[in-house]
C-alpha cells in the first residue's frame, strides 16, 4: 500500500535506511505519530507524511527516500478564526500532487479535516477528547477546536481510538464506526532502559520525574507540587524534575511555586528534546504521571518499557488500564496531596515492591502495546477501509 499519514510529527524521529533528508523544517510533534511511520516502512509499505511547519513559507517536499515528506506552511498565530484554512489547503494541495491509496489523519481537528476533504479512503484516529479538554480549558481556542472536532468526527466514516476509554466518550454515532488500536512503544525505546543504559536511581537523591505539556488544570501540576513538598518533610532528599512544556524556569509552573512557596527541592526543566525526555525518565526514582485524564497516557507507556515505577491518577482515564488496574504501577487519588506524597513515599522506600511493579510493567507493555502488534491492527484496518470502498 501507498499509505498517506498526515498530523503533527517529529519530523527528525523518521526513520531512512542510508542518508535522510538534511534540511527538514522545524516541527515540534508527536512522536508516536513517527513511531507509526516508522513502522509501516518496516513492514514494506511506501508512506507519505503531510505535515505543517511555521519555519516555512513554500511548501517543502521530500520524495527521494520512504517516507516521502510533504510540509505545508502554518502559521504561528489567527490560525483558529479562520479554522485553519490556511493550513488546510496547504495540506490538501500535497495530498493532491503526492496520491496515496489511503490516508490516516492523526487527531481529530485540521489534519483530519483536509484529508477528509480529498475524499478518498480515509481512516480519522482520535487521540484525545476535545469535550473533556475544553472543560479542563474552557478558552476560546479549545471551543474551535471541540467545533472541529464535532465537524471532523461527523464526517468521518471511518474512526480509531487510542483506548476503550476514549472510545467509550465518544458520541454513539462515532462509537459505532471506531476500532480501538492503542499506542504503542517504539522498539528504539528499549535503548534507553536501566538495565542497557546501565542508569540506576540513586537511593541518596532519588528524583520525581514529571513530564506535563501546559499548566492547565487538567494537568494538575499545582497537586503535584504541593504533595512532593509533603514528601519532602520525610524524604528531604527527594527532588522534583519537571519536564514539558511550561514546565521551565520563568513559566506558569515556577511562577506558581514561587508565589506558593514550593520551589525548594524542585528542577525546573521545560521543553527537552525527545531522547533527552527519555534518559530522564529512565534515571527517575518515580515517574508522577498527576493528570485528572488520559485518553492514553504515553508518557506512563514509555517508563513502564525503560523501567521506571510510574504513579498516576486511579480515575484519570485510560491510566488505570494502562496501569494494569494497579498492577503495573501505583494508582492513587491525584487530586490530594496527601495521597500522592503517600504513594510516592510507599514507592521510594518499599524497594521490593517497586521491583514487582517495574517486572509487571514491562511485561505489561511488551505483550499489550508491542509495535508489531499495533502497526498490524492499522495494516488491517487500512485492508478492511479500502475493500469497503472498493478499491
């Protein structure tokens, strides 16, 4: 198959065999999404990314190696008043010049919405809620982006959602034509384990990792600090990294600690690179996933596989199933303080349980969200979309 991938992507995550392109735009992505693409050239399929970039003003085509890449230009502000038209047609100008037998839109918003408007097969995976989001962030981009979501999930005939949960929130309507495929974890990942890195934790300064992009109250940052500072009352040698977007020195975040008084102890990181995001998790004593709700939870996925003990929120989505319903990590009430200082404190000093996790957790992840397992279940689909449609 000639399959088309179009949504936000880690451009540099892309995967060629010999030399790839050496002047890619700039783009912050999704790096499951390179994980899916990366996957689909390994099982012989050739792959068409369509992307967008703000570092641009002409479109940028790439179509010497597999994947072939296609980068429309974007804007950096107004996109949302006029829907991303702009973008749109970007995108649906390289999808017309660069014809794939079927394209998988990733999210539901612009991406989907311009492949949708090329009117051939097409598969729309849901990755995240947008009702839920907005009523986490009730601004004026979340409403355009729960508007587009409606339009784009109304269309589409064909649907996949990253987890039962996310399933289950989606309208009847939309239910009846999504197959679950969850994410899953690059087989790159292994490379950043404990046991090939040969990282341990170090018992005398054992650090928190959390990795949050945005200081909204769905992350549930502010939970998150004031528990590691009732942590620190017992372990003072604990610290806190925070990692991700608003997550840096001078953000949301350590504005808020400082005016809080809840800086002591803890690294404001920010934005990192991907690897980099990696290697921290990996040296973590803890990974502290405190979002209210997942409709996956990626993040919690990538500490299971490097072997990281991960706590999250036992009602924040699709975390609990993740988790193995406690087996697979610690899964405690996110919103009190009280409970994740407790949890992270029962995880820090019961060693022999963290090791219990750590072994469930791995076999959890290898058994349930392998690469070859997922990117078979889209290969299916993709089968199944195209023969209903008669080609």
């Amino acid at each position: 198959m000639r399959i088309g991938i179009a949504g936000p992507i880690s451009l540099g995550l892309l995967a060629y065999e010999g030399e790839g392109p050496c002047d890619l735009p700039a783009r912050p992505g999704a790096p499951i999404v390179a994980s899916i693409v990366n996957g689909l050239v390994r099982k012989g399929h050739q792959v068409v990314v369509f992307t967008t970039s703000t570092e641009i003003t002409e479109p940028y085509v790439y179509s010497a190696g597999n994947p072939a890449i296609c980068v429309a230009p974007g804007r950096t502000t107004h996109r949302s008043r006029d829907l991303y038209r702009v973008e749109r047609a970007g995108l649906v100008d390289l999808m017309r010049s660069h014809p794939v037998d079927i394209i998988n839109a990733e999210w539901s918003y612009d991406y989907a919405w311009a492949a949708l408007d090329m009117r051939v097969p097409t598969l729309v995976t849901a990755r995240d809620h947008a009702r839920t989001i907005f009523m986490y962030s009730p601004d004026v981009f979340r409403l355009v982006r729960l508007a587009m979501s409606g339009y784009v999930l109304h269309r589409a005939q064909h649907i996949s959602a990253n987890s039962e949960y996310l399933q289950g929130r989606l309208a009847p309507s939309q239910r009846r034509k999504t197959r679950v495929i969850p994410n899953f974890f690059a087989p790159s990942l292994e490379d950043f384990s404990r046991e090939s890195t040969r990282q341990g934790v170090n018992p005398d300064h054992p650090v928190i990792a959390t990795v949050v992009n945005g200081f909204s109250r769905g992350k549930n940052v502010i939970a998150a600090l004031r528990g590691f500072s009732l942590l620190q009352r017992k372990k003072p040698e604990a610290e806190l990294c925070l990692i991700g977007e608003e997550m840096g020195e001078g953000g949301p975040a350590h504005d808020y600690a400082g005016s809080a008084g809840l800086t002591p102890g803890v690294r404001f990181v920010g934005r990192l690179p991907y690897n980099e995001t990696l290697r921290e998790i990996a040296s973590a004593a803890v990974l502290l996933h405190p979002a209210l709700e997942e409709s996956f939870g990626m993040t919690g996925l990538e500490a299971m596989v490097v072997g990281t003990p991960v706590i999250a929120g036992r009602d924040s989505g699709n975390m609990p199933f993740l988790l193995d319903h406690g087996n697979a990590g610690v899964l405690c009430d996110v919103r009190s303080p009280q409970a994740i200082a407790a949890a992270l404190l029962d995880v820090l000093t019961d060693q022999a349980r963290a090791a219990r996790i750590v072994q469930c957790a791995g076999e959890v992840a290898r058994s349930k969200f392998s690469e070859d397992k997922v990117i078979s279940a889209y290969i299916d689909y993709y089968r199944d979309i195209l023969e209903r449609d008669g080609r």
